[in-house]
C-alpha cells in the first residue's frame, strides 16, 4: 500500500469514527468507556494522518 492509499484509509477511518461517536452520543444508553475507546482511536488516527501527510507534503 503506497503512502498516499494509507492516508486515504486513515481519513475513513476518522469519518467512520465520527459518525459512530455521534450516534452512540444521541443514544440514550450511552456506554462511557466505549465512546472514551471511540474517540481515543479518532484522536489516534488523527495523528497517523498529520504524520503521514507531513511525510508525504499532501492534504
């Protein structure tokens, strides 16, 4: 996988994240420690994509 197809499936992962912490948000049995792992992971793949979109000067 080149660095650029990487980057693409980081930035879907974030999206798919996002929406997934929204609805668990909206629900009304909300489990905390699960949206506490959700956007934990989200602020992970944050950083993968500032990291490879330093190293490869896109986005």
């Amino acid at each position: 996988m080149n660095i650029q197809s990487h980057l693409d499936n980081l930035i879907r992962k974030h999206k798919s994240l996002d929406k997934e912490i929204k609805r668990i948000e909206t629900t009304a049995f909300t489990s905390e420690a699960r949206l506490y792992e959700l956007k934990k992971r989200k602020l992970q793949v944050k950083d993968e994509i500032a990291d490879f979109s330093k190293r490869s000067g896109s986005r």
